[in-house]
C-alpha cells in the first residue's frame, strides 16, 4: 500500500498543476488489493534518494501492458525520471 501512497502524493501534485480534479484517494486504495497485490498490475517508481520523484500505475496480463495512470516532481523533470521508468517498466 505503501507505494499506492506514494504515487498518490505525486498524483495530487500533478492534478493540481495541471488545474484538474484530483481523483480519490479511495480509488487507488481499491485498486491495491485487486489488480496490484492479486498480482495482474504493479506501481513502477523512481526515486532520487529516498524521496519518489515519478511513479505509475501499470495493469497487465499475458500479452498486454496498460499505463493506467502517472505522475511526477515538476522540480525533478529534469532528471528524465519518466523516461527512466518506462524504459525499465517495458
């Protein structure tokens, strides 16, 4: 659960830099036990340090990879932690 916390930080500051609703925390806290914990999705993260700096929900099966959802720091952009993370999640 600890990571679905963590992409949710970073998901809150992105809505709102972007001026857009923030989706509930309870949706992503369901998403945990039924599609990350039962094993057909995972959270991918990047950190600089200890601190998450890009993170990504991503839903699986045998032949498919579906980006549900991503965020990241606006002050560590430049870093490319996005780029890190897809590379490494394909």
């Amino acid at each position: 659960m600890q990571s679905v916390d963590e992409f949710y930080r970073l998901h809150v500051v992105k809505r709102k830099r972007l001026g857009l609703p923030v989706q509930a925390r309870i949706y992503f806290r369901r998403l945990h036990p039924m599609i990350i914990e039962s094993g057909p999705g995972f959270v991918g993260m990047v950190r600089a340090g200890h601190l998450p700096v890009a993170a990504a929900i991503f839903i699986t099966d045998d032949k498919t990879m579906m980006h549900k959802d991503g965020a990241s720091d606006p002050s560590a952009l430049g870093l490319r932690p996005n780029d890190f993370l897809f590379f490494n999640a394909l």
